[in-house]
C-alpha cells in the first residue's frame, strides 16, 4: 500500500466515520475506497468545524479529521484550526504538502511549521515508513491532557511512496490522570470549612462525561454551579443546584452567588481570562482542578491544586467528602435549592418583558423563548455564533440533558457555529441540531449550508437578521452616521432557497412557534432547514457586574 493508504487504514482503525475535506489530498480517494465518507465543505475553516463539532459531541473519545490542499488549501484552514487551538478541541488535520526538496525553498507555505503556535502537535512526514508512528503520536497527543488539533503535514512523494512490510497499528486508547491522594485530602477539608463554597465546572467535564458525578459533589457538600461557556451542560441548568453559564452576559444569580463565595472549586477548566468567560473576584480561596499543571497559577493565583481527569477527581472528592463528613447535611441542601430557585425566579421576572415581548421587529429573547418551549431539550444540541447571538443565548438557554449546548468564545470567530453544528449531527444523528447565527456570521460562511444540503446533513440554522452589525455600534458610530458602515442587508431565506435548503422567513411574533414545529419537522425527514427571523438591534443583555474583577 502506499502512503495515502497506510493513513487512512490507520483512520479506519480508529474508527473514523467520515472524512471533513477540500481537493486535492490524496487521502480523500484512499478513505473513500475504505468506505470512509468524504464530506467536501466550501470553505477550509467550516471543514475544520465539521471535524470540531463531531470530535466534542464524540468527547473525545473519537477525533473528527480534515483534509486539505497544499498550498492554498490549509492555508485558508488557519482560522478554523486556530478557533479549535483556542478551544482546546482534539482535531487531526492532514494537510498535502509539496515535495521534500521544496519545502524551505522561499516562499512554500510549510503548514507543519507555520501552525505549531495553533496546535498541540504538528509533524513533516518525511518517509512512508515513519507514518505509523506519526499517526501514533498524533493519537495519543489528541487523546492524553488537554486535548488540541494536532497536525501531521505528508508531502508529495510520501503520499505516493510504498509502505515496506505489514502496518502494525492499535488504537490509541485515551489515558486518564488520577489525583494525588494527598491533594483531596486538603481539598475536601477546605470545602468543608468553607462558608460559602461554588463550583466552577469547565468543558473538562463534559470529555470526561462527569456530569453525573459534579451534581453528586455539588449535593453531598452542597454547593452551587455554575459554568464556563464552554462548559454550559457539564451540570443541566434545571438541576435546584445550577446557576448557568457565563460570557459577558450572564444569569443574574450566577453573579450574586459568586460575589458571596469565599470558595471556588474550578474544575475541568483551565480558568483562562477571557472577556467571553467567567471570571473569578479577588480574595477568592481557589481550588483548581484540571488535567495539564501548566494551567496551575497561569492565570490566578491558586490556592491549592488537584491535578487528574475530571471524572477521576469528582470520584475522589465524593468518596473522600464521605469519609470527613459523614452523613446529614439535608437541612443544608434544601435551603440551598430554595435560594437557588428564589434567586432564579427574580432574575427571569425582570427579562419577562423581553422574554413574552410581541414587539415588532422581534425581541430575541422572545424566538429563545418559544425554540426552549417547542422542542426537546432533551434531544437537543444547539450552539450559539459569535456576536448578540452567544450574550442572547447563552443565559436564557436553560439546557436539561449534559452535552446538549456547545459553548465557545475563547476566539469569537463569526460564522463557527455552523460547521460545528454539521459536525454534531454527523456525530449524533437523532439528534435536534441547532446554530443561531446573526446576519454578519451568515455573511461569513452561509455558503456552507449548501454542503449540509448536498450531504443530507439535518441541521437546523436559525438567523437573527436585524439588518446592521449590532454588536459593533459602539465603536463605530462616526462610520455609520456619515457611511453606513455597519449596515448589512439581505434575505436569507432566498439565499437558502437558492442553495437547496429549505426555508421560512418570520416577522411576526405569533408565527415563530409554528415555524419551528415546521422547521423540526423538516429536519426530521433528513434535510436541512433555515429559519430566518427578522428581528430587532438588540442591546438588551443580562450583564450583571462582579465586583473585584
């Protein structure tokens, strides 16, 4: 077998299902003759999302591939792997390469080179022969500590080259890190002691497929939760316990609860500081739990740390809390549940305006409101893009079943939300999978739709159009009163239409219910559909200030 062979054998013993690609690579017609499906995007960075999305509805446990040309090609896949980088999304990118002989001949782009600041782990292949242990490498880079794309650039005469003797290649099994007996000790005691303890659950959790295990936790101390964006889900938000998830807009309870905190236990996440993610206040106790040492006082000051996979920590503090605490504690529990629910019940009588509003053009919050009402959150996975859409959405969405949100905002690149959405739904089929994008993201990658068409690929894509660039108002007011600046325009209904996807347009309050109920139904029978809202500017959002940040 050649070298295009050898790799795909090797994805198909990983279990691969479908090949995220754009010609040329070699790799498309090898995984194709194994029956591995090529799915060619439109655009690189959406095939890079296809791949994202499978690869976090999959937990990790299975790793989305994409494929690009030499040259052009994964140069125009830099956003998507650097959107995954910042995510910390396990994704395998194989990019064709030119010939050896030209590779630092000025000015040949060398992805394995230009991409090392955006990946994990990026290798040049040089010989067929290496690519077994390349492809281990890459696995085991994807599948141990915190996860990232990882890269492996095949030049042409490897491609084509004859692999000497029998491929020996296993799958890579993932590898999980247990906590140090002593850690937990002291962590359970702090949590014990303290007044007021919250746990900060990250998308750790959910690879780690904990969620079961940080409700446990939060229970037997107790203590409530609240998310990153990323980690929205990792506790469903109709838990008693669970406070929502925070970018710069947020729950109003997730604010009061963490202004009294005297403790904070992050786990399965890296605690980064982002403008799109918690923070925590000064004079907060830190615990910090995550899977890489190198998070460890990178970013805060850190009290006392608990190193190993999430799912391995929450069972060690749970058996530990046990031993310390004993029984009882029932009291504590139920009075926690009310506060939670009183604190919760304010909070969504004050965005009651918005969130019943029959205004015309259409509040936002009122299209959030009637999707949460006609469908199964159950069997839901829906993301946000960038912009309005992710502050409208994130703290309104109140998931119920873990893994069913994909959050993300370390980088806030307009229009991710759709090929990650295609990629959930190549992961998880009976699902109901939603995006709600803006009109500036649409603009970005709303070609794509054309592949979720072309692929039969039954996602549901929901676009806030309010006509202007919303989000940027602020920053360029002199642009638009003397040009127009920010001003974007369009029917998108049409331009799916256009594109084999079925759609509808709403202007009306009374009709958004029953468009979607329409919309499911489309999906349900194994196509796509665009439902296009016009709505409102929007500059409502639930932005409620931490002290000490």
């Amino acid at each position: 077998m050649n070298g295009a062979a050898v790799i795909a054998e090797i994805l198909r013993r990983e279990g691969t299902e479908f090949l995220s690609c754009y010609p040329r690579n070699p790799l498309i017609e090898a995984c194709a003759a194994l029956d591995m499906r090529p799915i060619l995007c439109r655009q690189e960075r959406v095939g890079v999302g296809l791949a994202d999305g499978y690869t976090r509805v999959k937990h990790g446990k299975r790793n989305g591939v994409f494929a690009a040309q030499a040259g052009p090609g994964i140069e125009n896949a830099f956003p998507g792997v650097a959107q995954a980088f910042s995510e910390n999304v396990p994704l395998l990118v194989i990019p064709a390469g030119l010939p050896l002989a030209r590779q630092y001949v000025r000015p040949v782009f060398r992805a394995a080179d230009v991409y090392r600041p955006v990946t994990k782990w990026s290798a040049l292949a040089h010989s067929v022969q290496e690519l077994p242990d390349l492809m281990r490498r890459a696995y085991h880079a994807m599948r141990s500590g915190k996860g990232g794309p990882v890269l492996i650039e095949v030049p042409a005469e490897v491609w084509e080259a004859e692999y000497d003797g029998d491929l020996d290649y296993a799958p890579v099994p993932v590898q999980r890190t247990a906590p140090d007996p002593d850690a937990v000790k002291t962590a359970v005691r702090m949590l014990l002691k303290a007044k007021n303890p919250l746990l900060l659950a990250g998308q750790g959790v959910l690879y780690a497929q904990a969620s079961d295990r940080l409700s446990a936790l939060a229970e037997l101390i107790p203590a409530p939760v609240v998310t990153t964006n990323p980690g929205k889900s990792a506790i469903p938000e109709s838990h008693p316990l669970a406070l929502g998830a925070s970018t710069r807009s947020r729950p109003k309870m997730f604010t009061e609860f963490m202004a009294k905190a005297d403790l904070v236990l992050a786990v399965g996440s890296s605690l980064t500081r982002t403008p799109f993610g918690p923070g925590v206040p000064a004079r907060k106790t830190i615990i910090h739990s995550t899977n890489e040492a190198a998070d460890i006082n990178k970013e805060y000051r850190v009290d006392h740390a608990v190193i190993g996979d999430a799912a391995l920590v929450l069972d060690a503090l749970i058996a530990e809390i046990g031993r310390q605490k004993g029984a009882g504690g029932g009291n504590a529990l139920a009075s926690l549940k009310e506060e939670v629910a009183a604190a919760k019940k304010g909070w969504l009588a004050e965005w009651g305006k918005h969130l019943d509003s029959e205004e015309m053009p259409i509040n936002q919050y009122r299209v959030i409101r009637d999707l949460m009402r006609s469908v199964d959150r159950d069997n839901v996975i829906i993301t946000h893009d960038s912009g309005s859409p992710r502050e409208q959405l994130i703290p309104f969405w109140e998931t119920t079943a873990p893994g069913s949100y994909m959050g993300w905002g370390k980088s806030t690149q307009l229009g991710y939300g759709l090929g990650i959405t295609m990629g959930a739904k190549l992961a998880a089929p009976d699902k109901l999978c939603v995006n709600i994008m803006g009109d500036a993201a649409i603009g970005m990658t709303g070609m794509d739709i054309e592949t979720a068409a072309r692929n039969r690929i039954a996602i549901l894509t929901v676009v806030f159009n309010n006509g202007v660039m919303a989000a940027e108002r602020d920053v360029l007011e002199l642009s638009t009163k003397k040009y127009g600046a920010l001003t974007v325009g369009g029917n998108y209904a049409k331009v799916a239409e256009g594109l084999n996807v079925a759609a509808t347009r709403v202007e009306k309050p009374a009709h958004i219910a029953p468009a979607i109920k329409d919309a499911v139904r489309v999906t349900e029978s194994g196509v796509p559909f665009l439902l296009e809202i016009v709505v409102k500017e929007g500059y409502d959002f639930s932005r409620y200030p931490l002290a000490g940040l």
